[in-house]
C-alpha cells in the first residue's frame, strides 16, 4: 500500500511518517502540476511492511491519499484487499481519499484477477479502480493525477466552483490493458 500527503508546493507537510531504522519506507515527492497549481505529493510505500500492522497505521492514519494496490496475477493480494479496506475504515481519515489499483497488467497470460472483478469491488466501497502497469508505466501517472486533482479540488473547494469527481475522471481518462486474456 501507499499513501500520500499534499501540500502546496513549497510547504512542508504537517505530519511525516515515522521513521525507524528498523522500518525502510523510502519517501518520495512527486509534483504534479494541476490546472497551473502545483501539488507536491509526499509518497510512502509500506514496502513488504504490512504484517507489522502497527507500524503501518502509524504510515496512513496521517495520510491524505491512500492507494491500495493488488497484483492480478496473485489472488492472495486480492483477497487481502477487503481486510486493508476495513483496516483504513477504522484507523485513516475519515475522509481520505482512496484508490484501488489492480497492477501488473502488462502480464496478462499469468493473470488470476479479472478486470470485471477489482471493478465490481471498488464499486462496492465506492472507490475508483483502474489497472496499471509499473513496468510499462500504463495507468500510473494517471493514479497520481487524479489524487492531486482531488487533493486540489478540496483545497480550494468553493460553492460557485466547478465540480471535479475522482471516479468519472478516472473511467474517462484510464486505458485498459490491451491484449485480453478470457478467464
Ligand atoms: N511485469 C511486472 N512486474 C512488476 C510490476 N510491478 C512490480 N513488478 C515486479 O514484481 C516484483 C515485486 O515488486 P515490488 O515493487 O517489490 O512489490 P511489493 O509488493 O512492493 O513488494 P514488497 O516491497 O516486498 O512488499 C518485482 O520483481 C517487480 O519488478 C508490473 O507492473 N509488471
């Protein structure tokens, strides 16, 4: 899993995660520019951490973005989706804003996940969902878009303002893996 808090550019985040020497989370900033405005995200990866439960609620009870990702090629991963759902539900913010993402698309002939299958449970916790492919890059810039979009869109929230909503921007704009493999 991963999290992410925005800040303005240029400010430094209210909160950071802890840091541990026994617990490598490697942090990393992403600028994404958005309608002319600047949103620095502070990306941290669990990175292999999360049976240290405890560790890792100290990671996203803080976190503006949470990004679940499962591998398509492993069913386990999947499956353990529902429980982080249940987890963020208890120890993240009430209004974080989260993303489920299906990776390793570009590895269709190993794939145990539909498509059809991470579409029907973001529904269902009303979370927007797309595949992606860290190896092709497929998706990916799309997936910290249209957090900093939302990021933005609610820090500048005004009532007159015009409406952003994370999901549809995210069917209207995600690609889909383009060799389908029938399970
Ligand atoms: N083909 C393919 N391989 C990928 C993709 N993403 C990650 N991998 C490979 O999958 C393996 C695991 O990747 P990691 O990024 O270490 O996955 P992780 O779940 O964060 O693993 P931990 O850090 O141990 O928790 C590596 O060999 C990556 O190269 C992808 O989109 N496509």
């Amino acid at each position: 899993m991963s999290g992410a808090a925005a800040t303005r550019d240029g400010e430094a985040p209210e909160h950071s995660p802890p840091s541990s020497p026994s617990y490598d989370v490697t942090g990393k900033n992403k600028v994404v520019t958005v309608d002319g405005v600047r949103v620095k995200l502070q990306i941290w990866d669990t990175a292999g951490q999360e049976r240290f439960r405890s560790v890792t609620h100290a990671y996203y009870r803080d976190a503006q973005a949470l990004l679940l990702l499962y591998d398509i090629t492993n069913k386990s991963s999947f499956d353990n989706i529902r429980a982080w759902l249940t987890e963020i539900h208890e120890y993240a913010q009430r209004d974080v804003v989260i993303m489920l993402l299906g990776n390793k698309a570009d590895v269709s002939s190993e794939r145990v996940i539909r498509s059809e299958d991470g579409e029907t449970l973001a529904r269902e916790y009303g979370v927007p969902f797309m595949e992606t492919s860290a190896k092709t890059g497929m998706n990916v810039e799309l997936a910290f878009l249209a957090i900093a979009k939302e990021l933005k869109y609610r820090a500048l929230w005004q009532p007159d303002g015009p409406s952003f909503q994370i999901r549809d921007f995210v069917e209207s704009q995600k690609k889909r893996p383009s060799c389908c493999s029938v399970l």
